[in-house]
C-alpha cells in the first residue's frame, strides 16, 4: 500500500472540512474521490501534499508500497513531499502563463538534478502529449484549455512522481479533449504511476479506476472497487444522472 490516511480531520478556523477520514491507495493503482462540490476532495489532496496541516491522524506514504521507508506526510513541508515522490496537480492547472512550455516543464523537475535522466523524462513528457512539442516554444498563456491541462500533467511528471495527485483533469474541457487526458491518465498509470483522481465527471473516473471512494459533507460515504461503485443505485443517482 503506497498510501493509507487514518482518522484525518481538517479544518477552516472553525469549520470542520474533513472528519476522520480513512482511505488506502495500493501502489500501481488509479484510485479515484467522487463527491459533489464542498464534500472536501480538494482539501483531502491539499493536505496530503503538505498545502495543509491537518488538525488530526496521520498521512503514511509508502514508496515501494510495502511499508518500507514510510513517511508521515503531516510532519514534511511541500518541498518535501515533492522530493519523496507525491506530485499535486491542482485544479486549475496552475501553469505560468508568461514561461514558454520548454520553461514550464523545465520547472517540474526544479529539485533534480539528474541531467540526462531528465532529457530522457522530457521526451517521455513530449510523446504522451505530441501537442506539446508542436508547442514547446510558445508562451503557455496561448496554449488552448485542454493543451494547458496537458502541460500540467506533463509537468507533474517531470518530477518523476511516485504518487501523482490530480484534481479535476477534465474540468472545462470539451467531451473529446475529455476522453484523451482520460486515456492518458491510464496510459501514464500503465508506465507505473499511481494515481489519486478528484473528478467531477464521475462517469470517465469510475470508468478509468481501480478502487474508488464517495466522499459527502467530509466523511467517506461510500467505498470499494470502481466497477461496483458504479452499479449501486445511490451513486447512479447522485453522480451518474440515474
């Protein structure tokens, strides 16, 4: 298991986000949080990489999956984080819009410095998304929404993650575009990176998952393989449109 988060709570001053939060990730898996807006995905990937301070339980990263090595993520800053192998790509994407895209990737692997290892993850980078090499050296503020989510991902993975957080991918983006950073999150899952999804279209993330989890007002709700998530009437109802 490359992640386990126990009895987590967050919060706002005095509003409560998350409430004992439990939730695994086995490593080489996608796993997938569904939730309507305000049930806390966003603050459950913030606190694991470091953007908050929980007010209770603990965060375990495993890098090798079988306990080895574990960090508790609650006591590491965000540089930290990174440098152990968990990559945050927030909702938003998050881009510098006046670097160029050569420039932005470059910026994901800002702690390394493993020269040739990261030429080799920049050609990686470059044919998953064949866009961003017709693009490489334009300003990243021209780039279209769905080119702009690929380059975040793109810079996600220059920093060689372990454990690739992702929120919201698909937001904003029309139905095709949708469909090819799905197929790309899988592919990049088949290179083997495990993934932790927020995402709104719950159809295309349950589709793509291994295991997913159903988060309502901060607590998990639901749980259990994506497959059988998918079938149960409470989830067709609430996420699936019946």
């Amino acid at each position: 298991m490359i992640l386990r988060v126990e009895n987590l709570s967050v919060s706002y001053g005095a509003i409560t986000a998350l409430r004992g939060i439990n939730l695994h990730v086995e490593r080489g898996h996608i796993v997938t949080l569904i939730g309507a807006n305000g049930a806390g995905k966003t603050t459950l990937l913030r606190s694991i990489s470091g953007l908050l301070r929980p007010r209770s339980g603990s965060i375990t990263y495993s890098p090798n999956g079988n306990g080895a090595k574990a960090h508790d993520l609650s006591k590491h800053s965000p540089h930290e984080i990174v440098g152990l192998g968990v990559i945050h790509v927030p909702e938003g994407r998050g881009i510098f819009a006046n670097l160029t895209v050569a420039e932005n990737l470059k910026l994901g692997a800002y702690l390394r410095n493993d020269k040739d290892e990261i030429e080799k993850d920049n050609e990686r980078v470059l044919s998953i998304f064949p866009r961003l090499r017709e693009r490489f050296k334009q300003s990243a503020g021209t780039l279209s929404g769905g080119e702009q989510q690929m380059l975040a991902i793109g810079r996600g993975l220059m920093a060689r993650p372990t454990l690739l957080l992702l929120d919201e991918p698909s937001l904003g983006l029309a139905p095709r575009l949708v469909k090819q950073i799905f197929e790309t999150i899988v592919e990049i899952n088949r290179q083997g990176v495990t993934i932790l999804l927020i995402e709104q279209n719950a159809h295309m993330a349950l589709q793509s998952a291994h295991h997913a989890f159903c988060l309502e007002t901060g607590t998990i709700a639901l749980s259990g393989p994506a497959a059988e998530l998918a079938q149960r009437d409470e989830v067709k109802q609430a996420y699936l449109g019946g």
